[in-house]
C-alpha cells in the first residue's frame, strides 16, 4: 500500500454510523462524520489500517481502522470506521475521536459469510495488536497529539 501519507493523524467527532458493527459482528467502530472523511487524502489506499486512538480526554488504545468504499452510498461516499480495541462501558458519540493511523494490514474484500468477515476482523485486530507493540510503533502512542487542550470539546465556544 502506498505509505507516504503515514502516519496520518486525524481528530473528529463521532457520529452514528449504520449500527452494523455492533449489532451484526460483535465488533463496535465509531464513524467518523463526511467532513472527516472528505478530509482523507483522495489517493489514500482502501483496506484495513492499524494505528492508535483516543476518545476524548481518554487513555489512548490500540485499533483497528477501516476505509472503504460504502455500498449504501452507492460507492460515491468513502467511510472511515474505527474500531478501538478496548471495551467501553457506553458509547461516545459526540465525542472527539483523536487517531493516528501507522501502517496498512490488507486490502478491502468481501467476504462469503459473516463468519468469513467476523474471523478476518479478528485476524486483523490481532496483527494490529503484534505490530502496535513494536517500539517504533510504540512511541507514537505518547504523541503529544493525543493531548488534547483542556476544556476542549465539541460544544465549547
């Protein structure tokens, strides 16, 4: 994949997506709104990528993140959907979304069955998990970017 953009760095609200991810796979991502989205270097390869996030003032964790073409749209609209590898007790939607995306894991494809689709986010969390451990990878998790300013939410003017 091309990595010239990587790592790329990226913060924005969280906005309800389809309700797929949670519902269908077990496996919750956040969206992130179009403006975000159309934000994303247009040359950005699609497929699944590995990097850190962080929600709000929060610690920051490991993830999984998605950019694809979605059908629903037609294939006009890309979406970026994140999934953190971390449990969190309520959703936080509204909240700022603060990633880094570090490297590229597989192209997009489609799957026969969601079995197929559920063992391969699996299969990814669990590479993003191996390489997000590597020192390299490591140090940007203490990015001051994740800091985000005090005081510093959507609805403050």
């Amino acid at each position: 994949a091309d990595m010239r953009h990587l790592p790329y760095f990226c913060r924005g609200e969280v906005v309800k997506g389809f309700g797929r991810g949670s519902k269908e796979l077990g496996i919750p991502t956040a969206n992130f709104s179009e403006q975000v989205v159309e934000s994303f270097p247009s040359d950005i390869s699609t497929g699944i990528y590995y990097g850190w996030a962080c929600v709000g003032h929060g610690d920051v964790h490991k993830m999984v993140l998605s950019i694809g073409w979605n059908p629903f749209y037609k294939n006009i609209k890309k979406s970026v959907e994140t999934h953190i590898i971390h449990t969190f007790k309520e959703d936080f939607y509204g909240e700022i979304l603060s990633i880094v995306i570090i490297g590229y894991i597989r192209p997009e494809k489609n799957f026969d069955s969601l079995e197929a689709l559920i063992s391969a986010i699996q299969e990814d969390i669990e590479e993003a998990k191996r390489q997000l451990d590597l020192p390299e990878h490591l140090k940007l998790k203490e990015d001051n970017f994740f800091h985000l300013p005090e005081g510093k939410t959507v609805n403050s003017h």
